[in-house]
C-alpha cells in the first residue's frame, strides 16, 4: 500500500535552493544567449548576401529537426571525444542556446517578414541609415509581433532545461532524482519538481510580461504617437 | 488588468488542483491486494522490471530484445512459473519504484540489497556477490584510488544506485558526476569526460576484457554487494517461492554455468 507522504522529502529541501537556482541560471542564460543569436540568424535569414541566407536556413533546419536531447549529448560526449571537454553545465547551455536559438531565429524572421518594404523605403529617402532603420523603426514592431511567441518559447526553455541533468548538471530535474532513489518518494518528488517548474515558468513568463510592458511603454514609436 | 490577473491565477489554481488530484488518485490506486503469484497466473506472464544500458547484466539489443545475465535467469524463472516473462524497462532508480508502484512483480537488474531499500521492498537471498572498483583509460597517470581523492578529478557513476554513498566514502574530494544510466557514466570515462567510473567490479572487468587493454582497474575493492531478486514488501508466499527458486538456481550449478557463459570468466563464490 503507497502511502502519499510529502514530508519524506522535507531533509532535501536544503540541497534544493542550490538546484533552483542552477535551473534558473541555466534557462536564464539560454533565453539571454538565444536571443542574440536569434537576431544574428535573422538578419542572416533576411540578407541579401546569398552565403549568410544559406547559412541561417541550414542553422534553422538542422536544429530545429534535431531533439534537444541529441544536441546535448553529441556537445558533452561528442566534443569530448574531439578533445574539447566542456562541463555539464556548459554543454547544456550551448545545447539549449542552439536549438532555442533556431526557433528564435525564425520567430524573428517572421516579425521582420511581417514589416511592409513600404517602411524601409520610406525610412532611407529620410537618410536613415541601415542600423538607425532597425532601430527605430523595425525592431519596435518586431518586438510586438513576436512578443506573445517569444513567452512560448522561454517556458519551452525553461522546461527543456530539465533535460541537463543527464549530463550531471545537478538542476531541479537532478534533485527529483536523487529524492527520489534516497528516500523512495519517487511520487512525492515527481510532484514536487513539476509544482516547482510550473513555478519556474511563471516567474519568467511575468518577468517578459514585466519586461515587455516597460519597455513598450518607452519605446521611441510610442513616445513619438 | 485585474481582469487577465485573475484568469491567470485560476488557471494556476486549476493547475494546482489537476495536480491535487492526481496524488489521491494515484494513493488509492496504490492499495492493491497482495496476492502476486495468482495474478501471475491469472495473467499468464511475470512482470520483470530491468535496467537498459547495464551490459553484460541487462541491456536491451538493437532489435529492441532485453538481453544478458539477469534477463537469463529471468527467463528461467518464467519457465518455472509456467508462464511467460513481460519485461518493464526501467532507470537505475525505478527498479524500487517498480515495485512499490507494483508496476512489476520482480526485479531483476543488478539490484544490491541495501537495509535502505529493505524497508521498502523484500530482497531473495543473493544470487551474486560483487564487489565495486574504479575504472581508468590505460594511459592515466592514476595509479591508486587515493590518487583519485582530489577535486581535480573527476569520477563517473549511476543515480540512484549504491555508486554515491560508496564514492563519497572512498574518494570524498573528488569531483562526482552522475548519470541516468551505467551507459552514460562509462561514455564519460570513454569520451575523456571522466578521469575515472565507480562501478560494479565484474561489470569493470567484463568491459576491461572488451576494451583489448583500452581500460584498467584500480587496484582495491570497495564494497561487498548481495545481488537479488527484488520483490514488492508485504506477500510472504510470493518471497517463499522466489526465494526457493534462487536458492535451486544457485545449488543447482546452474547459476555459476549461465555466468560463466554470459561474462567469461568463472563466478566468484557466494558466500
């Protein structure tokens, strides 16, 4: 007979704030990473440079057709092989940064899609140079296009994060496991790990809506309205 | 404002409540009465529950076939129980779950009886005596477990297994990595990730006569390990006739012939 017992796993709950925070860390950073390459893989996407549209189109493809999981091994074990012996935390982060970065590269692709070339024509005949026209006139309603997918995608990240711990990140995923096979609480610590992801992307899903409130509201088109 | 607040804390709470209900839902489930051996043959199968990714104990083929020592022997079990084997593949720590969850009416994975795990389910008598060693690729400068003990190192093993206790008892300064399967903990040692893997040591010395001089083993051993078969706790005729089967299997010859066949090398006594 299971007998549904929550304290058992109370003598872990010291080692758990360490596991959050590595959880945390490790999507945060994924998100930031991913970001940046994101736009790097827009701009590549969008060019008009034949070479860099083929290099972004391959990124995109071969990542995002790719499991999470393969990503991760083949940067921990693959690369070590090679020589190159990167840490479980690292690995993880370039694998989440890589395939999250795909999806962000074509989130963004479709905001810069959904601009009209009406607007950049109109931006040039007032001397606006190229980066000047990103700045203030595409990126502003890029950001709002993709602002409710890019939510999707950091609690997608957020989640995906749970798959480092088989490369011995010791992540919240790491401490569900260990609860688990110490005390036997296998229910227990399943239930406590899901309430605490569901947590975890919460809290970052209402910093991006923190965030994205402020920044709307200074954003130079809403100033210039 | 308020409004899209509120949606989201009773989704929240919605949440909550699904999950709420899923525990008490799964507890009543839990309360499943104990009579193994007729639902086995009501059934017509056994249900083992074993590891992936263990060779030469437990892995499973290309083909998606359970094989090795302990798929043997559960095979012969299910012979003797007139019935057929059904296997439930597991992780190192849902060999206990298994059970518990009565997912599975044996365990047969390179399962050690620790007095942890004896307050939870029943173990047979051994049917194996292992022991635990570490593991090197042949060029280390490692020559000595206590070498070993330095944060500088770092040493590969399975969650949830005897591996972390036995780790952070023979080498405390070392730097512990651990891993989902026996599998991955050996590919860190093998793709240079580890300096060293804590395992089983006639695992380590099956994989070191595979290796053609590519690994070594420290010298020491670190643990005395009683391999069984894992049950669920509370049904004493079940444990009666398990029990009997290993101790047939072991007096029989049988056991140390199987072994021999499947590691190579003869198998050490069962004390």
């Amino acid at each position: 007979m299971y007998q549904f017992n929550l304290s058992a796993t109370k003598s872990y709950m010291e080692v758990l704030p360490a596991a959050v925070v590595t959880t945390l860390l490790l999507s945060g950073l994924a998100i930031l990473a991913s970001i940046f390459v994101g736009i790097a893989g827009a701009l590549c996407r969008t060019s008009n440079v034949r070479v860099l549209r083929f290099i972004g189109g391959a990124y995109v493809e071969l990542l995002r057709n790719i499991p999470l999981l393969i990503v991760i091994y083949l940067v921990y074990f693959g690369l070590a092989q090679l020589g190159l012996r990167i840490s479980g935390f690292t690995s993880a982060l370039i694998a989440l940064t890589l395939n999250a970065g795909a999806y962000m590269t074509e989130m963004i692709r479709g905001g810069l899609a959904a601009i009209g070339k009406g607007q950049f024509e109109a931006a040039r005949s007032q001397a606006m140079t190229a980066p000047q026209i990103y700045r203030y006139i595409v990126m502003p309603q890029v950001f709002r296009i993709i602002y409710a997918p890019f939510g999707n995608l950091c609690i997608g990240i957020v989640l995906g994060s749970a798959l480092a711990s088989i490369v011995g990140v010791e992540d919240v995923t790491s401490w569900m496991h260990t609860v688990g096979s110490n005390s036997f609480r296998y229910l227990e610590a399943f239930l406590m790990a899901g309430a605490i992801y569901l947590a975890l992307a919460q809290t970052i899903n209402l910093l991006r809506i923190g965030t994205g409130r402020w920044l709307l509201s200074h954003s130079p088109s809403a100033t210039r309205q | 404002m308020t409004l899209i607040v509120r949606k989201r804390t009773l989704a929240l709470l919605a949440a909550g409540m699904l999950l709420g209900g899923l525990a008490t839902h799964s507890a009543s489930a839990q309360t499943a009465p104990s009579n193994i051996m007729a639902d086995i043959v009501k059934r017509g199968t056994v249900r083992i529950a074993t590891i992936a990714g263990n060779p030469p104990y437990s892995s499973v083929s290309p083909s998606g076939e359970p094989q090795g020592y302990d798929v043997e022997i559960g095979k012969l079990i299910a012979a003797a129980l007139k019935v057929k084997p059904e296997w439930v593949i597991v992780d190192t720590p849902g060999r206990i779950t298994a059970l518990q969850t009565r997912r599975a009416d044996i365990t047969l994975a390179n399962f050690t009886n620790t007095i942890e795990r004896s307050t939870v389910i029943a173990f047979t008598r051994p049917y194996l005596i292992v022991g635990s060693s570490f593991m090197v690729k042949k060029d280390s400068p490692l020559q000595t477990a206590e070498q070993l003990n330095d944060p500088k190192y770092k040493v590969s093993g399975p969650r949830g297994g005897t591996f972390e206790p036995i780790a952070a008892n023979t080498v405390p300064k070392a730097t512990v990595l651990r891993f989902d399967t026996v599998q991955d903990a050996l590919l860190a040692l093998r793709s240079g990730q580890a300096d060293a893997n804590l395992g089983d040591s006639l695992q380590i010395a099956a994989t070191i006569s595979a290796s053609n001089g590519a690994m070594r083993a420290l010298p020491g051993n670190w643990s005395y390990e009683e391999i069984a078969v894992g049950l669920p706790a509370g049904d004493a005729d079940w444990f009666r006739i398990m029990d009997a089967w290993v101790r047939q299997f072991n007096g029989s010859g049988d056991n140390a012939r199987l072994f021999k066949k499947i590691f190579g090398f003869d198998m050490p006594p069962l004390q």
